[in-house]
C-alpha cells in the first residue's frame, strides 16, 4: 500500500508503527511541518509543508482555537495537493487529527481511507469542566459552551473518517456515539525490553550527586508541571514528606510550560507558583533534597524510573501518560490517583496503590507506608511489570493490533465529503 502519515510533530504516535510499516513493504510517507526539507527516517520519505496565515486579532475567544486548526489544515492542503501533482496517491492516510491538519485531505483523495488517532473529545459535564474546583474559571456557566465550540475540528472529522483508534478505553468512551462503531482501542505499546528494572542505575542529581537504588528515592513526571497531572497536590505534601522521610530524595521532570489547561497568571509558571506556596514550611536543607530536573532526555527518564523507591502519579480524569505504563514496567511501586484513566491500568493493591486526587494527607501516609514496607514495593512492581508485559507490550501485543487495523482499514469502502 502507499500510507501517508500527517502528525505536526512526526513521527509522535507513530514512532514505531511507521518503521513496521515500512518493513511490512508499504510505501510511507510523512507529511509535516517539523522539517524544512525532505529527509528520510527509518524508511519513511519525510516531507516538510510550511503553516501559513496567522491568528486574527481581535477574534471572539472561542474561535481562536479553531482558526489556529483551520490554519494548519489550509497549510497541509496545500502542501498535500503538491504531493498529489507530484502523482501520490495514498490508499491510507493516518492522521493524528487533533490539530485539525487532517481536515481537507478527503477533498483531495476522496477514495483514500483515513483513519484517525482518536486521543479526546472534549466533554462538558462536570467530571471534566469542574474536576478541580481550585481552577474553575469565573465565566463557569459559559465554560461548557467554549468546550462544544473546541469539538468543531472533531466534529468534521468525523464526516469524513473511516476508522478511529483510541489508546484507551477511557479516551474511546469520551467520543459520541456515532463514532463508536468506528472505534478500535489499543495502545501505542511500550518497549518492556528497554523499559526493564535496572539495580545497577545511577542517576546524577543537583550538585552532581548520584542516586541509585540504594537511596530513598521518590519520583514525580509531568511533561510540563501544571495542574492538570496534580503538581500542585504533589507540591503541597512536599513539605510533609521532607519533614517525615528524613532521607528521602525528591526528582521531579517536567518543563515550565502547559501541556493542558490555561496558563498560570501573570506570566509565571505553574512550578514556581506552587514551590513559593511552600518554601516557607521547607527548610534550606530539605530543599537540598528536592531535585527539578527540567525535561530530560529519555535515556535519563528511564534512570530515573530505575532507581525510583516509589513513584507518584497523580492525574485529572483525562489522557493517560505514557510515564504511568513506562513505570511499572521499570517495576516501579506505584501511588497513583484514584481516577479513572488510572484504574483503567491499574488495580488496588495488585499492580499499585491508589489515593484521592484531593487527599493530601492520605497521600503523605500511603507514600511513608509504601517507603516502610519493602515487601509490598516489591510485590506491587513486579505485578505492575507483568500486567504492563501482557497487556500493553510493543512487539507482541500493541504494535500488531496497530498493523491489523491498518490493514482493516485498507478494506474498508471510503466515505467521502458531503456533497
């Protein structure tokens, strides 16, 4: 087959399906504005489009998300035709939709099959708008209405997909019912013999201390420290922690920016705001403790992972990490928040302890719990491993329920735009 893929940060999702792809003997081409010019990788011909227009001053707030999904589609319908004058014609395009690139591309290849990377559909009930009553914003009543107006890109999408895949069952279930019949889900699948536990790791720290498995290592990963994957929890137990676990050393990755949710107020950061809240309950020397590694490269995530005495997961009820699953196949002991993407990879007390979101104190006690009892770590890692080598592994699991949805989707009948 000819596959074209569309992800603005390619390869993104499809690291590894892309590569098999190709040494399945498909033709595979990327179309993305992350190059400048055209390159090769790993077997797939990579081909750069440039986003052009900007966003319109002064337009109704609601709009602007879409107008920036309209511009990046535009730009990749151009950059799409070009391909097509250059005589592509792909019989699958697989997209990740969500910034809205994917969405002129049926105009073009009306008989190609597009299947979609499903990650969330925007939901207004509270359990979404209203999880955290901290940050709900003042105009709480319009909230909801700002939300359906995000769903327009999903919304004509779904016109023209052929197929969708979700990661998970919880991601799936937040897309209506007219997309359910078009749903498979499977996860983009973790690399369990690279993600192994390791006795030997060190992982150099502030000042260039080294940590290793012998210390009392806790461990906490947002890809950007914010609200939405619990930093501000996870911050204000921080003190109790330090002052309860004399030993303990503190790792925290995580960028500065925001990956979800609004920005922090006047132009701070999410990770200084909540480290002010506390320095005054933290002592000079216990922050001596506390190590922000910032974003790292992966080979110094998985170290980190590897010497981690208990790792912290907390998370609003949203997408699911990839950290969480690469953990507990590091065979982490696991203390996650009780919401649902979590119990949907793990169960309590087999493969991880849970906690409330919002419980503080509970968080602090299950946390000096876990550090006390050695036998349960090891028991509640070694179970996390094997539920995370049988369910969600690369190779043997995930990546060929990948392949067979893509050729699935290679016999299905296209659905063309809407006259």
């Amino acid at each position: 087959m000819k596959i074209l893929l569309i992800h603005q940060n390619f390869p993104g999702q499809y690291k590894h399906l892309a590569p098999a792809l190709v040494q399945a003997g498909h033709q595979v081409v990327a179309l993305t504005p992350k190059v400048k010019q055209p390159s090769k990788w790993q077997g797939v011909n990579v081909l750069p489009y440039q986003i052009q227009g900007s966003s319109t001053k002064g337009i109704h707030p609601w709009l602007s998300d879409f107008e920036t999904k309209l511009l990046r589609a535009t730009s990749c319908y151009r950059g799409a035709k070009a391909l097509k004058q250059q005589g592509f014609e792909p019989d699958v395009i697989l997209a990740h939709h969500g910034w809205g690139e994917s969405m002129f591309l049926k105009d073009i290849w009306p008989r190609a099959r597009l299947g979609l990377y499903c990650e969330l559909y925007h939901l207004t009930n509270e359990t979404f708008t209203a999880f955290d009553p901290e940050f709900i914003k003042q105009n709480a009543e319009a909230d909801p209405l700002r939300i359906r107006m995000k769903n327009l890109n999903n919304r004509l999408h779904q016109e023209v997909m052929d197929a969708g895949i979700s990661p998970t069952r919880f991601q799936a279930a937040t897309f209506p019912e007219e997309w359910q019949d078009r749903l498979t889900v499977a996860h983009d699948g973790i690399d369990t013999d690279l993600v192994v536990p390791n006795p030997g790791a060190r992982l150099e720290v502030t000042g260039g201390r080294v940590l290793t498995r012998e210390h009392e290592v806790v461990t906490f990963i947002n890809r950007n420290l914010e609200p939405y994957r619990g930093y501000h929890v996870f911050m204000r137990a921080l003190p109790d922690i330090l002052k309860r676990r004399p030993n303990a050393q503190v790792t925290l990755i995580g960028g500065d920016e925001v990956s979800y949710g609004a920005r922090a107020p006047d132009g701070k950061t999410w990770k200084q705001i909540f480290i002010d809240e506390v320095s005054d309950r933290i002592a000079p020397e216990d922050w001596e403790r506390v190590h922000f590694l910032g974003r790292v490269p992966y080979e110094r995530f998985l170290a980190m992972m590897q010497v981690s005495r208990v790792h912290v997961y907390l998370t609003y009820p949203f997408v699911l990490s990839w950290s969480l699953l690469e953990a507990m196949s590091a065979q982490c002991a696991i203390l996650a928040s009780d919401t649902e993407p979590v119990r949907e990879a793990l169960t309590e007390d087999e493969t991880g302890w849970m906690v409330d979101f919002f419980d503080r104190e509970g968080l602090v006690d299950r946390l000096c719990a876990l550090l006390d009892d050695p036998e349960t770590r090891a028991r509640l890692g070694r179970a996390a491993r094997e539920h995370v080598v049988e369910h969600y592994d690369l190779r043997k699991k995930c990546l060929p329920r990948h392949i067979n949805w893509v050729e699935h989707l290679s016999g299905l009948s296209s659905r063309p735009p809407r006259d």
